[in-house]
C-alpha cells in the first residue's frame, strides 16, 4: 500500500513539474518573440534594396526549333537492286543534274540497254525524215511519224535512265548519304540528301495565343556557341495543323560562314513587344491587392506603399507603366517584414 502511494506521489510530482518546464518554455518563447518585435521596431525591419534605373524592355516568344537548308531535295530509290558507285561524299558541293548514284544498267527489269537502242535508232529514223523532208523526198506524214516515235523512245529512255543514274535536282550540298558502294538497296529507301546552306529556315510551331502575336518580318534570333543569329520569318501557315495542334511558322536566316547546318535543332526567340528607357521590376516584388498593383519603396527609412499602373510582362520583369521613376528605391528582400509607414533598416542596396 505504502510503494503504490510512494508510486502515485511520485508521479504527480513529474506532471506538475513536467507542466511547470513547459509553461516556462512557452513563457521564454513569448518573450523572446516579443523582443524581435520590439527589436523591428526599434531598429526597423531588415531589407534590401534596388535602385531603380531605366532600361530596355523586352518580351519574347520562344520555341523549339529544327534547322534545315533554304531548299532541300531528298532522294529515295526506285528500284530494288546494288549501288554500283556512288560519285561524291558527304560535304560534296554539286550542280544540279549531277548523277550521285549508279545503279547497274543491266538489271533485266529495267530494259536499260534495250530502251537505249530504241532511243538511238528513233533519233537516227527522225534525223534522216528530217533531211529527206527538207529536200523533198519524203511526205510530212513519214516525217510527223518519225518525230513521234523519236520523242516517245527519248521519254521512255530517260525515264528508266533516271532509276539507274540518280541526280540531284538542285545545286548544293550533299549532307546525307544512307549507302555506300556494293550495298544493295530496297525500294523506296532514302538515299541522299543534298541542301542549299547560304541560307538556313528553320520550321517552328505556334499556338493559337502566339502565332497571332506574330507577323512576317518579325526579328528571331538563334544562339550558337554563344554567338547570336538573326533571321526573319518569312512565312505564316494561315491554318492549322491538325496533327500538331499549332500554325507552322517559317524562318529565314543568312548562313554565309556556314555556321548553321541542317538538322541542327535549338532554341529561337521572337521579340514581339520592345520599349526603350522603361522603368521594370521583377515580377515577384509586385504585390496585388483587390486588382491593384503596389509595391514597397525605402523612403528616408520607412517603407512606403506605392501603386504603380503595370504593362507587358515578360514573365521575369514586368513594365511599370507610372507609379515610379528613376531614383525609387524598390524594397526587394524582406518585403514580408514590412508594412505601409514601418520602420525598415537597410542591409544591403543595389543598383548604385
């Protein structure tokens, strides 16, 4: 009886004494938080400062975008069979109707060799009705006939000749080969690539919001190895692509020092909204308060609300449109500290 007394007092002391620390504690924690108050007070709420200037304002679109050359012809094989020889290499600079691969010509499903001969006995036929018509010996309708039969066999031979001794259309540049010699070959697989590089487009893709923010003409730019590029877009899709869900944007860059290649892919800005000799802020220091804008100044000590009238937003800084001038000190960190008339003390400023 006596050891559960003992063992009950005991445990009554631990609560009283237990309760006692904890209102103590709570007691220290109330008063120490009360001297930071009276400290704010006294000395002012700690904050820094910027110094406001005027600058350039800008707002920028950006996109991804892939880079190929101003004009480009993709070649794919029309017959399945070997690449007997291949005339150039990647970097090669071509005229246009340069053959670049050679397909054997005596595959026997082409009838190379045969719609050959049948072009070069038509011409022969059409030459000599062409001379005997010119003297008399021969009627019109021999020689009308000739010429027909000439140009059926000259189409019907450069056509198969085309599948054999693939050329490119345009002058340029190879950029792509898929093949070398001796490998055989599928229908329809890509074979070359060859590209006009003096001047670069490159395919970027607008929503609904932006691509009517956007107008031909408009400057982009493209960073490379630090160095930027500017071009112009050239071309709008007046509708949608339904695949994408976006307007396809076209853009025409220079490329003189053949800095840019195709296949490239990187980033691209479109400067639509640009203001000289303009007051921003940070976007982050501008608070909001039943739809007016306000920020905090330092003024001779004492935080001072200022409502500003805000204009493009750039998604980092936003233009103060009045409100403030060249000179205010913004408040920047701290501003949850303060209050319209508090006292603030400044421990860092910038912009000096």
């Amino acid at each position: 009886m006596n050891q559960k007394m003992s063992f009950v007092s005991f445990v009554l002391v631990l609560s009283v004494s237990a309760f006692l620390f904890i209102a103590c504690q709570k007691e220290e924690l109330q008063e120490r938080a009360m001297s930071v108050e009276q400290i704010r007070e006294i000395e002012g709420a700690p904050v820094s400062v910027m110094v406001l200037a005027p600058q350039e304002f800008e707002r920028k679109l950006n996109f991804f975008a892939s880079l190929s050359g101003i004009k480009e012809y993709k070649e794919h094989s029309k017959v399945a069979d070997r690449i007997q020889k291949i005339n150039v290499q990647v970097g090669s600079s071509v005229p246009a109707g340069k053959v670049i691969i050679e397909f054997p010509t005596n595959n026997p499903a082409l009838q190379y060799n045969q719609a050959k001969a049948a072009y070069e006995n038509a011409e022969k036929t059409y030459k000599r009705m062409k001379n005997l018509l010119e003297a008399g010996e021969s009627s019109q309708a021999n020689y009308d006939g000739a010429e027909t039969q000439y140009i059926v066999s000259k189409r019907n031979f450069e056509s198969i000749k085309q599948l054999v001794l693939v050329e490119t259309p345009i002058s340029g540049v190879v950029t792509e080969l898929f093949y070398k010699e001796g490998d055989n070959v599928d229908y329809g697989r890509h074979l070359f690539t060859v590209a006009q590089l003096n001047r670069m487009k490159a395919k970027i893709w607008a929503s609904d919001e932006e691509v009517a923010q956007l107008k031909v003409g408009m400057t982009a730019v493209i960073s490379l190895n630090d160095q930027n590029i500017e071009g112009r877009i050239s071309e709008i899709a007046l509708a949608k692509d339904m695949n994408k869900k976006a307007f396809a944007v076209e853009v025409q860059f220079n490329n003189p020092k053949m800095l840019l290649k195709s296949g490239m892919t990187t980033d691209l800005s479109i400067t639509i909204y640009k203001k000289a000799n303009t007051i921003t802020v940070p976007r982050n220091f501008i608070k909001n308060e039943l739809g007016k804008h306000f920020v905090f100044l330092d003024v001779n000590g004492t935080a001072q609300r200022r409502d500003i009238e805000v204009g493009e937003d750039s998604g980092i800084y936003t233009e103060v449109v009045s409100g403030l001038q060249a000179g205010d000190r913004l408040i920047t960190d701290g501003i949850a500290l303060v209050k319209d008339g508090a006292k603030i003390k400044v421990t860092k400023t910038e912009g000096n």
